[in-house]
C-alpha cells in the first residue's frame, strides 16, 4: 500500500474491481463516484493486486431476470407503449452492461498509461448518464430497470475477450460500432412516429457520445497492435475469432460515425461488402 504526503494509498485495481462487482445501480454509482474523485485528485496507487479474475456471473443478475438472446422480445412496433418499453429497457440495459465493460477494461488490463484508465473512467461516467437518462423515460411509462428480462451476451464477449487487442477490437470496435449503426435506423424509424422526441432526443446524446467511446477503443486498440512486433492486427480476423460470421449484410452503415470513430476508408469498404 502506498503512502503520499502521510496518505495511504487506496489501491485502483481494488476499488475498480469493488466498482464493477457491486450489484445494484445505487451502490455501483457511489462506490464510481468515489473512485472517479479520487482518481481525478491523483489519490490512488495502481500496483496491480490480483490476477484479474474471469467472472462468472455479470453484476446485474441479482435484480434483472437473465434469459437467451433468443428469447428476448423483438423490438419493432414502436407505436404502441410496449414496443417504446421493450426498446427502452433494452438500451437501458445495454448502457448499464456498458458501464461495467469500462471498468472492467480499466480492472483487467494492469501496466498501461494512466490516459488508458483515464478514458475508461470516462466512458464509465457517460455512460451512468445514459442509464439515468433512459430511466427516466422508463419511469414515465411506469416501468423500472430490471422489469423486464434481459439477456448477458455484452458480459459474455467481454469474458470472452482477455487481452488488450482482443478486448478493444470486439467491444469498442465491433459491438459499439454496430451500435452506431443501429442507432441511427432506430432513430430514423423514430422520427416518423408521433410523440418519440424526448426518446429521439436522447438517443441522439448517446450515438454523438458513442462515437467518441469508439473513437478510444479504436486507440487502445491500435496502441495495443503497436506493442506486438511482426504481428498481423486484422480487425476482421480477431472479431472473427472471437464470434465466427460476425460480419454480416449491415441495412444501414454509419460511415460519418464510424470515419470519425477511426475506421480506415478500406475497412469501411469491406463492411459494405458483407
């Protein structure tokens, strides 16, 4: 344990891990808010203490009811109140997966420069924002986080991704930006219905903040490729690897987004061709 002008030292790795492993949103938001202050005061230490664990169970299965993704409710009449909450819920949850994505990047990858923890805490923080923001609406159609079932597949490619490059590229690179993809059809099919602008609203702050979240996977992953003397960083080929025919034909493609996210004009291409 480390000691500063007299302070001990709370170890970073810890407190992220105490952070990521906490069970319910208020307890996980404080113990963040902690964290998040003491890092920005430079009032921790980042000796690693453990090796990271591989999880058996995401944070969330206390107060949300897990299924298969396949048994998830499609989201597509946005007309009725239903179909609004299915597709609420369903963001909410992935911005709380989100959250714990971002720590777990800053848990598990010890060793790195400080900026890496430093973009992840961020990330983390923009994205309590979006679940709060989400929420909200959620409450007004009477509905709270966890009412409805949920599926564990972003903490399933997170567990499934181990190092560095391997993390970066599925995550951010992949599973995000098909978000940004995503993102804007649903925005699009929203704005032909009555009624959906604070939804719209919302949903523009999360895709116009998202790109930036790619925008530092798409670093890190390149720093991390950088590291790695005579080897081959395909994006394609480590997504593959991960999730076989991951690439598959994409309705809408974000290129604006994802040019400003860091994907090369060829990548892109070769998107459009699946």
């Amino acid at each position: 344990m480390a000691i500063k002008f007299g302070v001990i030292l709370e170890n970073f790795f810890y407190l992220t891990k105490k952070t990521l492993t906490a069970q319910n949103p208020e307890l996980k938001f404080q113990l963040f808010s902690k964290l998040y202050d003491l890092f920005l005061t430079d009032s921790l230490e980042f000796k690693e203490f453990e090796t990271p664990e591989i999880f058996k169970e995401p944070s969330f299965y206390k107060i949300c009811v897990i299924i298969n993704p396949h048994e998830v409710k499609q989201r597509k009449n946005f007309h009725e109140d239903s179909g609004k909450i299915a597709l609420l819920h369903a963001v909410a949850h992935i911005e709380y997966s989100a959250i714990d994505l971002a720590l777990d990047a800053c848990y598990r990858f010890p060793n790195l420069p400080k900026e890496f923890y430093s973009d992840w805490l961020e990330v983390a923080k923009d994205e309590i924002r979006h679940f709060e923001m989400i929420c909200k609406i959620l409450v007004k159609y009477g509905v709270n986080y966890g009412d409805l079932p949920v599926h564990q597949g972003l903490f399933d490619a997170s567990m499934r991704s181990l190092t560095l490059i391997e993390r970066m590229a599925l995550i951010p690179r992949y599973m995000e930006a098909n978000g940004l993809d995503s993102n804007l059809a649903i925005i699009k099919k929203l704005q032909t219905i009555p009624n959906t602008k604070e939804i719209v609203d919302a949903f523009l702050i999360i895709l116009n903040e998202e790109i930036d979240h790619v925008k530092k996977g798409d670093f890190w992953y390149k720093y991390g490729c950088s590291l790695i003397t005579n080897f081959s960083c395909n994006y394609f080929d480590i997504v593959n690897k991960l999730y076989p025919n991951s690439f598959k034909t994409n309705k809408i493609i974000n290129v604006e987004a994802r040019k400003q996210a860091g994907f090369s004009d060829e990548e892109i291409e070769t998107l459009k061709q699946f």
